[in-house]
C-alpha cells in the first residue's frame, strides 16, 4: 500500500492498477467502477460502447445547481522495457515511490487515466466534499481512437458543464484540443525462397518515446526513423545485407521508444565489423543529434534468428524508400497561441508480415483542413511506394471557449489558493471534450484539468504526489463553488 494522502485517491489509484485495462479489455475496469456505485447506493448505467456514468444527489441545500459531469477514459497505454515480463491482460501494474512521483516498474502506469478516474471517484468518500448533481463519466477505449466516446450513447447525460479530468500539468487549465486521424499503409512485399540458416538482429533502443501529441515537439528520437537511417548506414558503408522484418513501435499516440530489424548479411568476412563500425559512428552522430532532449539511444547487432526468406530485391527497395520518406513530427506551431504544436504526424509501428509490411501513422491538427491534408500528406507518399492506403474516422478537436463560465470560475478559485491566475490553453492531444459535447443536445460548458503527469505513453510515466494534493483540494473548492 502507497499510504498517501488524500488517502480517498490513491486507494483507487491503487485499485485500478491491479486490474489490467487495456484499451478493449476494460470489463474488469468497468465492474470496479459499478462495485463503488452499489457500495455507496447509486444509481448507474453503461451503454453499448462501455461508458459508466455514476449519477451522484447533491450535497444537501445544493439540489438547485446545474448537474456538472466529472470525466475520465478507464483505459491506458500498455507499454513495457523489452527486458519487463509483464502480460498486460492479466499482470497488475507494480507501483513504486521514488522522492515526490508514484511510477511503475517497467511498465506505463496508467495515471493517464487512472488518476482522473480515482480523483472522480473518491469524491463519494468524503463526506466534506460540498458539490451540486454530479454525473461521472467512464469512458472506454480512448486510447486507441477515442471509441468510447465516438459511441457515447445520445441522452446518456443530463449535465451541460463538463469538467473533463484527463490533462497533465498542475495548474493550467485546457480550453482546447487537437482532432486526429490514422492512416496506414500497407505495403504488398515479395520475398525469396529460403530462410537464411544465419541471420542477425539490429535494434534502436533506450529512447524515451512519449505521447504523440504533447511531446512530439520536443524532436525525441523516433526508433523506427533511427533503424532506416541504420540500414542507410550500413549501405553506405559497402555492407550487403538482406532484410527480413523490420518491426518498431507499438501503440499508435506514442512516439516509438524500441525498433528491430532482422537481416542477413553477405559471406564476406569483413561484413561484420564493417557493419559494427559504421553502427557505432552512426551511434555518435545520433547522441550528438539527441544530446538533451533523448540521450539514452543504443544501437545493437548481434545474433538473431530468422523466421521468413529475405524480402526479394525490388521489395526491400520499396520498404526502405517508403519507411525513409515517411514524414514524422510537428510540422506547424498555431498562429493564435504561442508555443501551440497546430499540425503534427506520427510515424508510429512498422509491423512485418510474411507478404506485407504494415505502417501505422497517425496525425494531429487544431485546424480540420489542415488534419485532413497531414492525412493526405503520408497517403500521397504510400501511393508512390505501391502501398495500399486506409484512414480511421476522423475525430474533429475542441475549440476553445474563452468567454466559458466555468473557466472563469476556475480561474478566480485558483487566484483565491494560490494568488496567480492560469492562462487558458490548449492541448496538441485528443481529448474527448469535443466529442462528448456533439453528442449532448445544446451547449456544453467544458473545461480539463488535472495534477502533474510526465512521462505518459512511455514506461517512465509517473505522477507527482505532491500535485494530487494540491489539485484535489483546488478541484473540490471548484464544485463547491460551481454548486
């Protein structure tokens, strides 16, 4: 047990780090969220999607204030160090304390929404918390496209103020978010007739990844960017290789940390010293690119085992020519807000097959023409590879309201504790905020907060104790006020 303080919080922190919840295996998740429900009396329902809303009575002398919506996503990333044995089906996460941060071991944590959902929950455990009609909103499936939302079912929620629980930086409160879309490629590849009897395996690894949107400004190393530039090394170098999988990343919104190449090199005996040394000068350069912002890289040869033929010539050439033309990473600040990524894209898996190599990006943008031309953008350059094109649904962001009601109430609540006003801002991030409001008749009044993350999407994720404190008390003078 952590043993912090609010205790009410962190028990469900806790809680819902011993129940594995990836995106689409939420069910466990959802059954914790509807134990607390009959737990304290209240009425609750789910829809076909998987969302939960928790309908909560007012504090009494408070029954006359607007019904506010508390909202979080019940899901999160799964991502682990290579090294880490961890099933994320069936393993709990494996807390720890580390000065002011709660981490995982080897594994993300899933504060990312783990600690808005217990924040949102732990308000039935205080019986000082003063608030109106609260409904709370679990939504499913956000990490992998916002699903939950998407299929939120019409009339689900009576309230028309949301205050979405799904950001990362104390003190700051969010007005705004970037849509998104997916596109992926699949190439069509053709390969030899024998597996090769020795093969090795090429590795990027030791990068910090991150979140696709809030960190992708930042120019951390991409590993499947490194690996081709690898390949080009070895190329460059006089080596004769023949390439077998190339795989990299895992999760769509994080920027890849770990790539792998599997390859056969030529009988010549100097191969593979040739291949270390250019490895290790590309090494180097790589550091040098990355000193600061992702000094952590390794690039590896060493023994590996081959499970398919080579690729044949003509479709190596295709994969390494549209692996390395791919764009990746903020292509335009906003206009209106400085400091703002408007427009960005992720070069985000690369997954190997025996007749295809599968790639999946994904873009960001403030602006709807400008998400729909990043998408066409990273089509236009599979096209010219001979690959086949497919794109998600689209999900259109959330513009910012500067003259909100509930914004302005935040903001003079948090001038009253701390003596400074916040800035409203906006998020490169998809946030369900615009979502859920086309899916509630009339105008929603939307603002996000929450206490201090770093590090989500990626094993290093964690989450500042002393802020949990800081933005409960804040949150609940909030509500209290609103109400």
């Amino acid at each position: 047990m952590l043993k912090l303080q609010p205790a009410a919080v962190w028990d469900h922190f806790e809680a819902l780090s011993r129940i594995p919840r990836s995106s689409g295996h939420e069910r466990a998740a959802g059954e914790y969220l509807l134990s607390v429900a009959k737990r304290h009396g209240l009425p609750w329902s789910q829809d076909a999607a998987g969302n939960t809303v928790i309908r909560v009575p007012a504090t009494p002398g408070r029954e006359r204030a607007a019904v506010t919506v508390l909202q979080g996503h019940t899901d999160m990333v799964c991502e682990k160090n290579s090294g880490t044995a961890h099933d994320f089906l069936k393993d709990p996460i494996v807390l720890r304390l580390e000065g002011d941060w709660v981490k995982a071991t080897g594994t993300t944590l899933g504060a990312d929404n783990g600690i808005g959902v217990a924040m949102a929950l732990a308000l039935l455990d205080d019986r000082g918390a003063v608030h109106g009609p609260l409904e709370l909103l679990f939504t499913t499936d956000e990490e992998t496209g916002l699903h939950g939302a998407n299929g939120l079912r019409p009339g689900f929620l009576k309230g028309r103020r949301l205050l979405n629980l799904d950001t990362e930086e104390d003190g700051q409160l969010y007005v705004g978010c970037a849509g998104g879309q997916d596109t992926v490629l699949t190439l069509p590849v053709r390969r030899e007739k024998a597996v090769p009897k020795k093969a090795f395996t090429l590795s990027a690894t030791g990068l910090r990844g991150g979140h696709s949107g809030g960190d992708i400004h930042e120019g951390r190393g991409n590993a499947n960017q490194i690996l081709v530039r690898a390949l080009w090394a070895l190329s460059g170098a006089g080596v004769a290789f023949r390439l077998v999988t190339f795989d990299g990343g895992s999760k769509r919104n994080a920027i890849p940390r770990e790539a792998f190449v599997t390859l056969a090199l030529d009988h010549d005996p100097a191969a593979l010293p040739k291949a270390r040394k250019s490895l290790k000068a590309l090494q180097a350069d790589l550091r040098a690119e990355l000193r600061g912002v992702d000094e952590g890289l390794s690039l590896a040869l060493g023994p590996g085992k081959a499970l398919f033929p080579p690729l044949a010539a003509t479709s190596q050439a295709k994969l390494l020519d549209l692996l390395g033309a791919l764009p990746h990473g903020y292509v335009e600040f906003s206009r209106d807000i400085p400091g703002l990524v408007q427009t960005s894209t992720n070069f985000a898996i690369v997954a190997t097959r025996r007749t295809s190599v599968e790639v999946c990006t994904s873009q960001r943008s403030s602006l709807w023409s400008r998400l729909l031309w990043a998408a066409r953008w990273v089509e236009s350059v599979g096209r010219a590879a001979g690959a086949r094109v497919t794109h998600s649904s689209a999900y259109p962001g959330w513009k910012p309201d500067l003259r909100s009601p509930i914004l302005r109430q935040a903001q003079e609540t948090y001038r009253r504790l701390h003596g400074t006003v916040p800035e409203p801002k906006a998020i490169h991030a998809g946030l369900e905020c615009g979502i859920i409001a086309d899916k509630v008749e009339g105008e929603v009044d939307i603002i996000s907060y929450g206490p201090q993350l770093e590090g989500v999407h990626a094993p290093g994720e964690k989450v500042s104790i002393s802020s949990v404190a800081r933005f409960w008390d804040f949150h609940k003078k909030v509500l209290a006020e609103l109400a």
